[in-house]
C-alpha cells in the first residue's frame, strides 16, 4: 500500500468519530446504534471473553441479551489507523472497576455506503 494513504486526516476523522459513537453506545447499553455499527452479514465475527459469535445475527442475540450493569469502563492507548479510504484498524485497552484484569478491543473497520461498520472485532481480558 502507498504510505500515503495510511491515515488520510479526513479519514481518521471519520474513523475516530464512528469508534467514539460505538463506546458511547457500549457504555450505554445502546443496543440500536451497537447493532447498526456492525456489517449485517454473515461473515461478521465478533469474539468475546465467554463468546465466539459467527455472523450478525449471533452477535446481535448476544448484544440483546447481555446485562446493561458494569459497562462503564476507561480507555487507555488507543490506536485507531486508516488505509486507504474505506479500511480501518481500532485497537483500544480498558480497565472497569469491577475487575483488576486489562481489557483488550480490536475492531476491523470497513466504509460501506452506509457508513463505516465493524466486520471482525475481538474483546478479551489479561492478568493486569
């Protein structure tokens, strides 16, 4: 890839903005916009702390039955890089108050017409 589309400012811009409005929702229990930021389709993946779930549906199940207690979490050295116009890798560690282990988020992002949605994401926990 040519170097000079990695982190094209409009498009981080963009980038940043649809993770932000995804913690928001996360930490809010925004089932709606949670689900509307994810790519509706089959190939989507999202791998958890206790879940590994295939395609959209699963994710959404999952999103509709989980707990809206203990979401409030802090992020810490978050990197968010584009490539190109429409690929974008979010990569963020947090910590929740209910729990010493570090949290670890990484989300592949893609613009499609309708915006910018996440097709892989994976969350897991470390001793921290």
């Amino acid at each position: 890839m040519d170097q000079s589309q990695i982190n094209l400012p409009d498009v981080l811009a963009e980038a940043k903005a649809a993770f932000a409005k995804y913690e928001q929702a996360l930490v809010t229990n925004d089932v709606a916009t949670l689900d509307a930021l994810f790519w509706v389709s089959p190939h989507t993946i999202r791998y958890g702390i206790t879940e590994c779930l295939h395609g959209y549906d699963e994710i959404a199940a999952f999103r509709a039955a989980r707990s809206p207690k203990n979401l409030a979490r802090d992020l810490a050295n978050t990197v968010i890089t584009t490539f190109g116009r429409d690929l974008a890798t979010a990569s963020t560690e947090f910590r929740r108050a209910t729990t010493p282990k570090l949290g670890r988020q990484q989300q592949t992002w893609v613009k499609f017409p309708e915006g910018w949605r996440v097709v892989a994401a994976h969350v897991s926990f470390m001793e921290g």
